[in-house]
C-alpha cells in the first residue's frame, strides 16, 4: 500500500494557486473558471475542499498574509538593526518584478478592493494589514530603546506613516515603472528612520 502526499500539503499546493490568480485579479475579477482552472480542480473538488469563491479568498488570503508576516518577523527579530531590514523592504519594491509586485499589493488591494463589497472579509484583511503595521511598531520602539533611530516620534505614528507610505507606494509604482525615480522616492519617505 502505497501512502499519498499528505491532504494538508496538496491544498496548500492549490491554495498557492488561488493566491495567484487573486493577487492578478483581485476578488471581483476572479470567476470561479479562473480559480478551477488554475488549481486544476473540478468545481465539486474545489466546494468540497474549500467551500464557496468567498470562503477560498479569505482562506488564501490568511495563507498569504499569515506567511508572509511570519517570515518578516523572523527577519526582524534576527537583525541586528531592524531598521536596516524595514528599509530594505520598501527599497525591493522599487527593483521587483511586475509579477511580484502585483502578490505585493494584494494585502492592500484586498482592503480597498472588498470596501463594500463584504464587510467580514474587509475586516479580515484590515486586521492582517494592523498584523504589518504591529510588525513595524514593535521594530521601530525596540530601534529607539537601542538608540538604533534617533527619531523622538512615536513609533506607533512612525508605524502608521508606514502603511500609509506602502499603500500609496504600490499606487506610485504603477505611476512611475522605474526603478530610478522609485528608489530615491522610497530613500526620501524613509528619511526619518535615519
């Protein structure tokens, strides 16, 4: 008797799919043909696997945001200086493929793009964003403790200013498709974690 790959691992496989497809087309633009096609699943296996579009959505995107949080935070918490590696995700913006880009804005797209549409899912994605922006808070506050960042701020608004500057960079980025002109953008907002 043969043992298959374990049930857990294929559907993250195919939820890896839906996160695709939905990072490219946002909820709304997404049909259910889309998600069947890329998962490669019949639409009985994708009801009985994953329920409704809605519910895959918010399943692939707690998957998405969940990792990408966590790998993050290890990141930080294994730095030296935190703020070098803040300062570095918002410079890889400026330098990431198109393709890349577009998974990077999904978190923020999902907010304004479920604005009411469903009030459950724009909370569950509100809430991942503040997952971020915590991120950023408990980063800038243990920088300052350290007197690795000399701002007097508080990090919470630091924090904040944050988010506001990675929502309107991935709106500035489409603006502006160049790696020069978004870098020394990117350099001048983050002149205050100097």
């Amino acid at each position: 008797m043969s043992v298959g790959r374990p049930k857990e691992f294929l559907e993250d496989k195919v939820l890896d799919k839906a996160i695709d497809v939905f990072c490219l087309r946002g909820y709304e633009g997404t049909s259910t043909e889309d998600l069947l096609k890329a998962m490669k699943l019949g639409k009985g296996s994708m009801y009985h696997a994953f329920g409704s579009k809605r519910e895959l959505f918010n399943m692939a995107l707690n998957r998405y945001l969940d990792r990408f949080i966590v790998d993050f935070e290890k990141e930080l918490d294994a730095s030296e200086n935190p703020v070098d590696n803040i300062k570095a995700f918002f410079r890889a913006i400026a330098t990431e493929g198109n393709d890349e880009h577009k998974r990077g804005c999904f978190m923020g797209n999902s907010v304004v793009g479920l604005a009411g549409i469903d009030l459950s899912m724009t909370k569950n994605a509100t809430e991942k964003l503040k997952a971020l922006e915590e991120l950023f808070f408990v980063y800038i506050r243990r920088a300052q403790m350290q007197g690795q960042l000399i701002s007097k701020e508080s990090p919470r608004l630091l924090a904040r200013n944050l988010i506001t500057f990675w929502n309107g960079l991935n709106i500035t980025r489409r603006m502006y498709p160049n790696q020069q002109i978004l870098t020394e953008l990117i350099d001048f907002q983050l002149s205050f974690l100097n």
